[in-house]
C-alpha cells in the first residue's frame, strides 16, 4: 500500500512560536526558526498485537514499520522500504552478559557507532527530498566524538550537501579524529581550542544568523528530528527478539546519555507503546540531568567536564526541552523552564545517574573479567549505570535488562590497552585509518570567525 494518501503528521518547535510543518521541512531545516526543537504534534501509537509480531521480523522490517508512523503522506511505502534497506544492511548483536541482563552493540556499522543508525537514515531521507524536489543544503553539525565521522561518512560524496563538522580538538580520539578528517571531497572539518558546548553554539548562532539564509543551512546532530526517529527503532528491535512471550513483560534499558538524543529516542518509543518499566539515564561526570532529577531544579554545567567517555562531555544537552516537553512542561533553548514538567513522572519513568572516571575504568575491568564482556567508556557508563540501579532498587534477576554499549572499543584503543593489556580487534571500518591523510581547519570559538569561513568557502 502507498501511504502518500494519508494524512500528514505535523511537526511544532518545543518553544511554540514557530508554524507547523511537515517531516520534510523539519528535516531539511533541522532547527525551527524560533530556535526550539521540532517534535510531532502526536506521537503515533503501536497496538499490543502490532509489537509482538515484531518478533518474526527483521531489523528492516522493523524501521520500515516505525518510519511509516511518522512519514505517511509523505514517502510512499515502496520508497521507505527501499531506503531502510540500504540503510540497515549489518549486524546488531544482542550479547548476553549475566541473567536477563544483555548488551545490545550499536557499533556495528560503517563507522563503528550507534551513531550509523541515525546518520545513514537521515543521509538517505534528505538526498530522496533533494533529488525529488531539486536543491541543496549545507550541514552544519557539532561532534563530541561519533555524530562527526557518521554524518561525514552517511554525507560524503554527495552533489547536493556539503557537510561542516566542528569538534574540540582536545576531547576526541585519534581514530575518531580521523574518521572524519580523512575524507574531504564534500566534508569540511574544524577543530576548535573549545568544547563540545563552544562548538554546538556556533554552529545555533549560524543558524540563526539571517545574512547566512542563502546557504540554506540545515543541521545533522541530534537536535534534527530526522536522527531521532531513527533512535526509536532499536528499541523496538531489541525488545522484541529478547521477550519471552509473557504478556506483561517490560524491559529496563540503561542508555549511556551526552546530548540525550539517545534517549528520547527511546522516550518516544515507550510513548509509542513500546513496555518499558524503567530507563535507566546513566551520564559521565556531567551531572546536570541527574541533578535536574534529585532537585527539579535545572542548571547547566558550564564548562562541561571532561571525561574518558568523550562523547557525553555535555554540560547542556540539546534535547532536553523535547524530554521536558514530554513531560508537559517548557523550556528554551539556554535551558530556561517556562513550565515545569511532571517531575513525579519523570522520576517514576527514569533513574537517573552520574558515573565518574574511576567508576567507569572500574566497571571496564569488572565486566571482562566476571563475564567477558569488552565495553569502551560510554558502555561501560550505560553498564555501570544499570549495575546500580539492579543495587539500589533490588530488582529481580529475572528482569529483562538491555544496557546501549554505543561505540566499537576499537575506538578507544589507548584506554583498553590501559585496563585491559590488550588492543580490541579493529572492525573493517577501522581498518587502515592510520595510513590516510588528514585535512582539517582550526578555528578560535569566535562566531565571527566562523561565520567568515562559511561566507568565504560557500557561496549561494
């Protein structure tokens, strides 16, 4: 059947000022012009009946059937279906650790992180509005680590998307470095004597910056509802190959959480209907979330801290206002509440955690040497965050428990060879990186600097 019959669903900013529009042009824009977030005016809903039969279906299968919730009218069925194909064409194994507890790997894509799945989605659904409708677009996206190399990877050679990548040169490893820098042919990258927050304000700023209108600026960090989508999809995937059948079953996820995409991600997959009984929110040393959850009261971290697990170095995460807004209350951009959200909900729905260096070193240790299990720092926060939660909360061995490790340990090949004397075997996305040569500018955290690099290497 061809969905393009049906109605629409609208997408509306988080700050309210801004019209509704279609998937299409939330996507192609990514920020809304009132500096909000944009979000579905409904979120559509699976029946009971609908997930289970996920069990029989293939990954594919899956996306395709989620994706349809949110782009009817807009992409017929034929077309979706072939796009979710070519974008999910690897492996994503769901290891089993202890109990019913399980790792689900991420990192089994072209650039070795969960990234890949939002990324090559988004890549694909933005080239199908372009070639459909004509035009072109400028990507303009922040990196704390792997949102860079996935988007440049899902972006690269494309005729109608240049792509500019900004990262702090000081918070990334090598091998993430390099990902992104060795490409070139349409893929900029600046390195900026910053962090991560330095680097997704500037690139806010552009997009709010009239005289830059004629790039038709559109962004690829998780702030575009064309990457949270994607995000729901594993959820339901994994859920639905590890149920056991009981009717009443609900899963605790542990997520690993920087910008938060990730998780609301899985926010809207429970909304969607998907059982879960908890998440469990597990940050590095950037605690503002946690915090947010004790207190109800919101402060950003400025500066963000700099931890081993170099993604999540987030001392204000991007989507916050789309969980805030989940929850029936307000907030902008800079983190101001106009309306508080349902905090006895929130705490109901998430446990919330902070783990430090030594927390996270530890629990790499712990895990390879108790069940053989290699996590790199960001899984290793998601494991030792749901290690804490089954602690505090005496849960039953035989909850289903699925924790997100979210990057290959290939990329962090200096921290497992610390704690682990040994290096992780490379996956063929990393294979031969060393040998290839970089290409990348660096820039002060001024706007106006980067504002003239944009006016001078792109023109209308």
């Amino acid at each position: 059947m061809d969905n393009t019959d049906n109605r629409k669903l609208l997408f509306r900013s988080t700050n309210g000022r801004a019209p509704a529009v279609s998937f299409e042009q939330a996507l192609l824009k990514g920020l809304a012009p009132d500096g909000g977030l944009y979000m579905p005016e409904q979120i559509p809903a699976f029946t009971a009946e609908e997930i289970q039969k996920f069990s029989d279906m293939e990954y594919h299968e899956i996306a395709l059937a989620v994706g349809k919730k949110f782009l009817a009218g807009e992409i017929p069925d034929e077309d979706l279906e072939r796009i979710v194909r070519d974008a999910y064409n690897y492996e994503i194994p769901l290891e089993h650790v202890l109990d019913n507890s399980f790792v689900m790997r991420l990192d089994q894509g072209p650039t070795a992180s969960f990234k890949d799945f939002a990324a090559r989605m988004m890549g694909r659904l933005m080239q199908y509005f372009l070639n459909r409708n004509g035009g072109k677009l400028l990507i303009l996206t922040a990196t704390s680590g792997d949102t860079g190399s996935a988007i440049a990877n899902a972006f690269y050679g494309l005729d109608n998307v240049n792509v500019v990548v900004l990262f702090p040169e000081k918070e990334v490893t090598d091998r993430q470095r390099k990902q992104m820098t060795t490409l070139g042919k349409n893929v900029s990258i600046i390195a900026l004597n910053g962090k991560f927050d330095d680097c997704q304000a500037l690139v806010k700023q552009a997009f709010g910056d009239s005289e830059l209108d004629y790039l038709n600026l559109s962004s690829a960090n998780s702030i575009n509802i064309g990457r949270l989508i994607p995000q729901t999809m594993y959820y339901f995937y994994s859920f639905a190959k590890l149920r056991s059948g009981d009717p009443g079953e609900k899963a605790v996820f542990s997520v690993p959480s920087g910008n938060f995409g990730d998780l609301c991600g899985g926010l809207i997959a429970k909304k969607m209907g998907l059982p879960v009984d908890r998440f469990v929110v597990a940050t590095n040393e950037n605690d503002e979330y946690p915090r947010f959850v004790e207190s109800g009261f919101y402060e950003k971290l400025v500066p963000s801290r700099n931890c081993i697990s170099s993604a999540m170095n987030v001392g204000h995460p991007s989507n916050i206002p789309r969980l805030v807004q989940m929850y029936g209350g307000t907030m902008d951009e800079n983190g101001n509440i106009g309306t508080a959200p349902d905090m006895e909900l929130i705490r109901k729905d998430m446990y919330a955690v902070s783990i430090n260096d030594e927390e996270t070193q530890a629990m790499i240790s712990e895990a390879y040497k108790e069940s053989g299990l290699v996590l790199e720092p960001h899984g290793s926060v998601g494991w030792a965050g749901l290690q804490s939660y089954l602690k505090d909360e005496k849960v039953s061995s035989e909850q289903l428990c699925i924790s997100l490790e979210t990057a290959h340990p290939a990329k962090f090949p200096e921290k497992i060879r610390e704690i682990l004397a040994f290096d992780p075997e490379l996956p063929p996305s990393l294979q031969g990186l060393e040998d290839k040569e970089e290409s990348f500018e660096h820039l002060p955290t001024e706007y106006d600097a980067f504002k003239e690099f944009l006016k001078s290497n792109y023109t209308k």
